[in-house]
C-alpha cells in the first residue's frame, strides 16, 4: 500500500464533502424515483438530517464509516497506530458522541431516526429504500391511533 505524503492526505481529506456526497445522491435519488418527497440538509433539525422526510417525522442520516466510527473496537486501535492519532481519535469519538446526542434530541422531539453506512446505502440502496418504507408504514399506523 502506497503511502501518502502529508500534504497529498491533506488536500485529499479538504475534497471530502459534508453533504450531497455520493452516498447521499444515491439514496435521495432512490427514493425521489419511488415518489417520496423529502428535505435535504434539514437546517430546522438537530444535526441536519440529509434527509428529512416532514410529513412523517423520519430523520435520515447517510454515515462515512470512517467519520462515524464504523466498528470503532478495530478502527480506534488502527488510528491509534497511525500519524496524528490523538487528532483522529478525538475527532471520531467526538462525532459518535454526537451522533447519539442527535438521535437523543430527535427521538426527544417525536422523530423517527435512521441511519445507514455509506457501504450499505452503495450497495443495497435497495434494501435502504425498503428500511425506510417500513419505518414510514410504522409511521403511518402509530398516526391512525
């Protein structure tokens, strides 16, 4: 594996987006295709869900494994081996911290939270779509009650 220079890792992490990255574009596009309506970026929640869907109180979040932590117990001790470690530990910790304090306050304020990896909405966008159709089935019967 191919070493990158300092400053090839640093203009490679400045190009990562925040929002309508990739996985989000697959996902929305998806779900635009089956008819469902949506927000994206929702300002007006905590953590800005990229995918707000108002009608029926469902906050969809589409998470980078790396960003997020994803299998945290091997990741952590990977970073912790590698350049500028403590950066990389704080950062990801701090995003899992916050991950849950969001879910908290949305689920606090009568939302419904989902959230998928970057790698499944890439490769199951499919079974994405229908995570979302059941929770909105959910939805649906708990508003008739």
């Amino acid at each position: 594996m191919d070493k990158l220079t300092k400053e090839q890792r640093r203009k490679n992490m400045q190009s990562i987006k925040s929002k309508d990255t990739s996985i989000e574009l697959k996902l929305r596009k998806a779900l635009w295709g089956r008819g469902f309506r949506y927000r994206k970026n929702y300002d007006k929640l905590p953590g800005k869900p990229d995918i707000a869907m108002t009608k029926y109180k469902l906050a969809i979040f589409c998470d980078s494994e790396f960003f997020h932590g994803k299998d945290w117990e091997v990741l952590k001790p990977r970073l912790e081996r590698g350049a500028n470690s403590q950066f990389w530990v704080s950062k990801i910790t701090r995003n899992r911290e916050r991950d849950d304090e969001v879910n908290k306050r949305l689920l606090f304020e009568g939302w419904t939270v989902v959230r998928f990896w970057g790698k499944d909405i890439l490769q199951n966008t499919d079974e994405c779509v229908r995570v979302i159709e059941e929770a909105i089935w959910d939805i649906k019967m708990h508003m008739e009650e």
